[in-house]
C-alpha cells in the first residue's frame, strides 16, 4: 500500500513536471559567433523570445511543447526536438540561407526600401491615434495593478549567508522566472484597485483608487517614492516611452526606422483576426532602443501583442534588463483595447549575468469598459490631499472577491512571510540601515522622532573651523499633520553655539492649510541663490563645505523668525503669506555690511534689522508627489515650476531699518526634445524698489566649491557681483549618451554628454550705491556677465565632471578664467 502511495506521489510529479517546457540556451552561426535578435519560439505557437546581444535566450510554457523554431534574417530556419520538462544549455548553430527569386531576404541592416515591414509600419502610423481608446469621445474601465519586488539570482552560498541567519524560512517562497530562469524571492508586494474616467475631447484624465493593499514597506517612505516612478504611464503608440527618467524610442515612433531594423516575419490568425509579425531589433548599441516583436492587424493596423526587451547594451545604469509584455483584446471588429500590460524591470549593480539583483514587477488589467458617458468638467478637477483610510484597510475577503486575477502561491505568502520578518531582529537591523541611508535619519520609534540629517553632522568653513551639528524631528508617520524639528550647531573656532526651531502644522487637510513658524540663529552665506527661499532651517551647502576654492569668510551671523501660512486650493498651485523678523551682521572681521545711517554718510551701522511681508504664489504642474501630511515626498524633479514672489519691508516695525518693495519671478521648465535628451531652462527676474544695505541687496550666486550646484556661476565668487535689479538665464541640455553612442571608443563606457550656458544682466541704483559704507565694490553685472560649460556624466556610473569658461568681464583682477567642478549622484 505505501508503494502504491509513493508511486502515485511520483506520477503527480511527473505530471506537473511536464506541465511546463522550459527552453534556454545560445543561437550561433556555423563560425561559433553569437547571433543577437534572433527568433526562437514553440512551433505552432506565439510563445517565444528574441535572443540577447550575445545570442542568449531562456523562456517557458505552461504548455508541453515538443519542437523549438528558430529563425533569423540571412539564415536557414532551424527546428530543434524538445524533450519534456527542462530544455536549456542548448546551442543552436543556424547556416546561411540561399536567396530566394520570390523572397526578399535582409541581413545586417534591413533596407528602408521594398521593405514590407516598413509599409506596415508606416500604416500603423496613420491610424495610431485612432486606435483604442482614443476612437471613444469619453472612456471608463476597471483596473488593478500588481507590483512585486524579488530577489533574484538565489543559489546556495546565498542562501548559506549569515546575513539570513534566523530568516531561513524566508527562502520557502523561492520560484523561478519564465523569462529569465533565474531563481527569485518575494520581498514586496503592493496591489491596488481603481476606477479610470477619461475625456478624450477635453484631454482630461482621473483614477480614484477603491483599494490599496501593501505588505513589505510603509507607504511613506523612499521605497514607495521609487515605485511610484514605476507607475509611470506610457504609450506604446508614442515616439517615446519613460522609463526611470530615461526616454526610449519606441518600436512604433515615426522615427523608429532610424534606430531599428524591421523585418516581417510571418502571419496567422490571431483570435479571428489575421495578424501579421514584424520583428525588430536596434541598428545600434548603447542607445535607449529595445528588441523584440509585435503582432498587427491587417485592417485597423491595430496591435494586438507587443513585446519588449531592452537593449542590454542601453545607456542605462542599475537596470539590467527592462521587458515589457502587451496583450490586446478585440472587443469587436475595429476595436483593440489594452487588457494587460506586463513590464519587468532587472535591478542590479552589474550586468553580468550572473550579478544578482532586485525584479521589479509590474501587471496592469483592464476590464469592464464602457464608452461616451459624459462627465461635467468639476468631476475631473483633482483632491489637492485624498486621503480615505478605508482604501487602504479593505479586509481580506474584499481583496478575495475583487482582485481580477488569484496571487499565485508565492505572492499569497509574501505578506505572511513579511510579518514574520518585521519581528525578526536582523532584518530590523537591515531595514533601518537602509531607512538611514535613503532618508538621512535614524528613526527612534519609542521617542516618536528621527535623529537627523545624518550628512549635517560635520562641517567647515572660515569662521566657524570645523562645526559639528545635532538635530532630530517628530516622526508619527509618513502622514503626520504636524511636525516639530530643530538642532544645535557648535563651532569649534569662533566658540559659539547656534540653533534652529521649526514647526508646522497642518489645519486642514483637504486644502493643505498649513501654520508654521520658527527660529534660527546660525551663521549663514549669503547670497547662494538668487530667488529668496522661506524655509527658517534652510542653510545652503556653501555655509559650511569641508573643501572650498578660495576664502570663505564673507559669512553672516543671521537671527531669523519667521510665521507662515500656506493653502494649495488646487492640485500644485500653492499660495503663502509670510511675516519675519531678522537682524543680519558680520560673521568676521574681514568682512563687512556697514552702510550709512544719515545723507552726510558720517555715521554708519554695521547690523541690519528687518521686519517683511512675503507673499508667494508657486505652480508646479505634473509635480508627483508621496503622502498626505504636513510634508511630502517628490517623485522626481522634472516638472516645470513657476514662482512669484512680492515682499514688503515694514520700517519702524519692531524697530526694522528699511522700507521697500521686491519682487521676484523664478522659471524652471525641463523639455524633452526628440530623443536628442532633455534641455532645462531656468529664468530668475528681480527687482527691489527703495533703499536697502548690502544685506539686503541681491547677490549673483557664485560657487567657491569644487562641486556642481544648481542655479549658481562656476566661475564667480561670492560677492563678486551683486545687483538690486536683475536678470538670469541658464540652459543646461543633457544628451544622455546620445553623441558618444555614435564613437566606437567612447560606445561601451556610457558615458553622457552636458552643455550649458548661463548669463545674468543686473544694476545697482545709485541711491543704493551711496548708503554702501562696507568697503565692498559695488559691481553689477551691467554688461551681462555669462560663462559656458561641457560637462561628461556617468563617469562610473556615479561621478560628472564639467569644464566651465567663463566668456565676459575677462580683465577684472583675479577673475577665474576655467574650472573644473564634479557631481556625484545615483542615476538611472
């Protein structure tokens, strides 16, 4: 009787063994050179890959599949026996083809002319906007997205680490990639429902989210910040797809025929519909290109399966393969309508094969559609601050019930498995160390605060020698309606003590009504940044850098109080109103702020006291941001912002010096500009009406570090110019890559080309010239002051390096003519 048993256990096995064909292995030509793109696939079927650059592939079937085709332009079609269950180590050897009369066969790069391929293509581009969606006046459909985190490459030293001593349990949960064959873990999980509404006429779009369940991380921290990038949209119609900040050229762009070849593969039916398959693969290395192939209709010239593999030679840093995976539905004869949209993303520190790394994983379905139900243009309008808790605790049986399609085993046990972890001392350990490096603070739970910003700790500059720094801040959570922080500073070499207090406080959630204020007393450089900030505890990176060019003792003893209201009535348009207090004074003996008390300029004042009324008003459009509470995360930085600033000096108030009126406009818009990079602009414009002191006045920022620093002249000290009107303009364009992936030598160390130039225009009025009694020289910029510079990024992967000339006022004393400035950095 038990061998009955242990041979009916060994049946089911073997009966679920050779449920799935597993295939993997190398495609070569007869010389034993790897052939990149090629075709490989189960015969009778349109399940397969393309192969790597180096001729790789791996892919499986929950089929069972007995023969394996593969196919490339200029070569024989090969078909290869299967045996049940896990074929790989295969090395496949294709032979030349012979050409045909009836049969145009292309090699290398396919022609753009007599090319079927590309008359397809061309079609598909004449209806891409007419396609889907985009044929409705109005749409709204159901959703549900699916994103997973796993370890990847798991082998038995791994597993045997002491890093998971007492988290061996962890490893029940391993599987393996259908796409890849590597071995992975489950580590997070995060799915969400929703409903989408969409106004094709109006261009407007909504998703209000019905459910959100999220297991492995809190939801506000920089985790969620970086999944949230993953969200991004995208088209596979358009010319470019973003992803990690870096914008690819899709298969179907109009400009696609420049970077990809294309050839016409074969044709069939394709639920009822016949369908051509058009293959594609990059015409270069080393740019933002994929490889794969896409099933299109031969009426609507609609797609109904895509694929997409990432070149593993793009210019692309800790990404080792992107792989994205559409299918289609045909909801009747002219309508294609996505229905799952599948991407994985490979994260890793090397793209050698065997590095092991991170699979994000993305699964959007889309169901329930319906068409033209009009919704009035106040449905559409944005929550500046949604937040319903309920979305975020829907019970068990709601996801049960609701969720489109079942988590298979392993995902069902992530959330069991991520429980058990949190109480688990050494991966608390691992999480808080990677919760300090992310955010910079140490969290305290007991205390309800983070110790922090760590990077603060030490500093240096002239006055203060070396200065050491202590802080912390209230943490309930990532949604906190209020928060308290502050520090304490000491300086080792003028023997002082400095602080900082601040706190805010969120009144009403809906409209983002916040109170603040505070104080801080420190010791400041002034006149790093053109465009007034009202952060009370903001202190720039030129106060106190431990390496700097030059002297750095043109610093300020600043005591600033401030009291704030801020209200975001719509989504990104913010307003605040602002009143301080502050006193400004030398810093050091070696410079000076004096200005002249009287019209005789007999009797002079070396401190500045000042009472003012900011009013403010920011938009930031496209801005995404994580969280609802008093503070909030941003998802990335490019989206234009717009700020205008009015402030009002109060004479006599509190004893304040001065009256007058400023005002500011700052401009910054990135663009992308046909798969050539992405320009930023920025525009800064001011002016001051009334007298004011040289602590008031508007400084050019300079930049006496060795380090890039956004908005400020490479080749200016501080005080080199100052200015009470002004004008700046600054373009900086990054190529990413594009110039050098077209120079063999410089192709495989992906490197990204920078160019910019800068330039301010800017006066003193002459009553301000005669109340300066400082010993400074009043030089304004009137001849418009403007440098340039070319810069090489992702030196490493981490580290740029710009070469900046300056181009006017080349005859002033001790003028820097060129320097060099680096930036290190974490990009994609």
């Amino acid at each position: 009787m038990r061998l009955q048993k242990i041979f009916f256990l060994f049946l089911l096995f073997s009966v679920f063994g050779v449920a799935q064909t597993k295939v993997g292995g190398k495609v070569v030509d007869e010389f034993g050179e790897p052939i990149p793109f090629a075709n490989v696939i189960f015969k009778n079927s349109k399940e397969g890959v393309i192969t790597d650059e180096n001729g790789s592939f791996y892919f499986e079937s929950k089929q069972n599949y007995s023969t394996l085709q593969i196919s490339f332009i200029g070569f024989e079609k090969k078909e290869i026996p299967l045996k049940p269950g896990l074929n790989t180590g295969l090395t496949i050897v294709l032979k030349e083809g012979t050409q045909l009369k009836e049969i145009v066969v292309y090699s290398g790069k396919t022609s753009k002319k007599d090319n079927p391929a590309l008359d397809i293509l061309r079609k598909i581009w004449e209806r891409r906007r007419k396609n889907g969606l985009k044929m409705f006046n109005q749409y709204e459909y159901d959703k549900y997205e699916k994103v997973e985190f796993d370890l990847n490459t798991i082998d038995s030293a791994f597993m045997a680490s002491k890093m998971f001593k007492g988290m061996e349990f962890v490893f029940e949960q391993i599987d393996t990639s259908n796409i890849s064959g590597k071995t992975f873990l489950p580590i997070f999980i995060n799915e969400t429902l929703s409903k989408v509404y969409g106004d094709n006429d109006s261009k407007k779009y909504k998703e209000i989210i019905e459910a959100n369940k999220n297991s492995g991380f809190s939801s506000g921290d920089g985790v969620n910040t970086f999944i949230k990038d993953l969200y991004a949209d995208y088209d596979i119609y358009d010319n470019y797809l973003k992803f990690f900040d870096k914008d690819f050229v899709s298969p179907l762009s109009r400009t696609g025929i420049n970077v990809y070849n294309y050839v016409l593969n074969d044709s069939m039916f394709i639920d009822n519909k016949w369908c051509y398959n058009i293959v594609y693969y990059p015409r270069r290395k080393n740019e933002l290109t994929f490889k794969g192939d896409f099933w299109v209709n031969d009426t609507t010239f609609a797609i109904k399966k895509i694929n997409l593999e990432a070149s593993k030679s793009a210019n692309i840093n800790w990404v080792k393969e992107i792989y994205i995976e559409q299918e289609y539905d045909v909801l009747n004869d002219s309508v294609f309508l996505l229905k799952r949209d599948y991407m994985m993303s490979d994260f890793s520190f090397s793209k050698k094969e065997e590095s092991k790394g991170v699979y994000g994983k993305r699964t959007t379905l889309a169901k329930n559609h319906q068409f033209d139900i009009k919704k009035d243009d106040k449905f559409y309008k944005e929550e500046v601050n949604y937040y319903n808790n309920e979305v975020f605790n829907r019970p068990k049986e709601y996801w049960e019930a609701n969720r489109f399609e079942e988590l298979n085993k392993n995902e069902a046990g992530i959330y069991t498995m991520l429980d058990t972890l949190k109480e688990v001392p050494r991966f608390k350990r691992i999480y808080n160390l990677a919760s300090i490096l992310g955010s910079g603070y140490i969290e305290i739970p007991k205390w309800k605060m983070d110790y922090g910003p760590i990077f603060s700790t030490f500093g240096y500059n002239d006055v203060e020698g070396v200065r050491t720094r202590v802080g912390g801040r209230t943490y309930f959570g990532s949604n906190d309606l209020w928060r308290i922080q502050g520090y304490l500073a000491y300086g080792f070499k003028d023997d002082k003590v400095k602080y900082g207090i601040s706190g805010k406080w969120m009144v009403d959630k809906k409209t983002r009504i916040i109170l603040s204020a505070g104080n801080r007393r420190d010791v400041e450089q002034i006149g790093v940044s053109l465009t007034t900030s009202n952060d009370v505890l903001g202190r720039s990176f030129a106060s106190s850098s431990l390496f700097s060019s030059g002297t750095n003792n043109k610093l300020t003893s600043v005591n600033l109080t401030t009291l704030g209201f801020e209200i975001e009535p719509a989504k990104n348009l913010t307003f605040q109103a602002n009143f301080s207090y502050r006193t400004l004074e030398s810093a050091s003996n070696e410079f000076s702020l004096n200005y002249y008390t009287d019209a005789s300029r007999t009797t002079t004042e070396s401190m500045v006291k000042q009472s003012e009324i900011n009013l403010v008003a920011e938009f930031t459009p496209k801005r995404r941001t994580v969280g609802y509470g008093v503070e909030r995360l941003l998802v990335d930085n490019n989206f234009p912002r717009v700020f205008i600033s009015y402030s009002q000096g109060l004479k006599g108030v509190m004893n304040s010096d001065f009256d007058y009126q400023k005002v500011q406009l700052y401009y910054r818009q990135p663009v992308l500009i046909g798969g050539f990079g992405r320009l930023f602009t920025t525009i800064e414009l001011g002016k001051t009406y009334g007298q004011i002191p040289l602590g008031l006045m508007g400084v050019i920022p300079g930049n006496q570090s060795y380090f890039i620093i956004d908005n400020t002249y490479n080749l200016l000290n501080y005080y080199d110019f100052v200015a009470d009107e002004y004008a700046s303009l600054h373009f900086e364009h990054h190529f990413n890559g594009r110039l050098f992936s077209r120079v063999p030598l410089l192709r495989k160390l992906n490197w990204r080309e920078i160019v910019g130039i800068k330039g301010v225009y800017g006066t003193v009025s002459e009553q301000n010239r005669l109340i300066n009694a400082s010993g400074l020289l009043y030089r304004a910029p009137e001849d418009v002051y403007w440098e340039y510079n070319a810069g090489i990024g992702n030196i490493f992967k981490v580290l740029r390096i710009d070469f900046a000339w300056r181009g006017s006022y080349l005859t002033i004393p001790d003028a820097n003519k060129f320097t060099v400035k680096a930036s290190f950095g974490f990009y994609f």
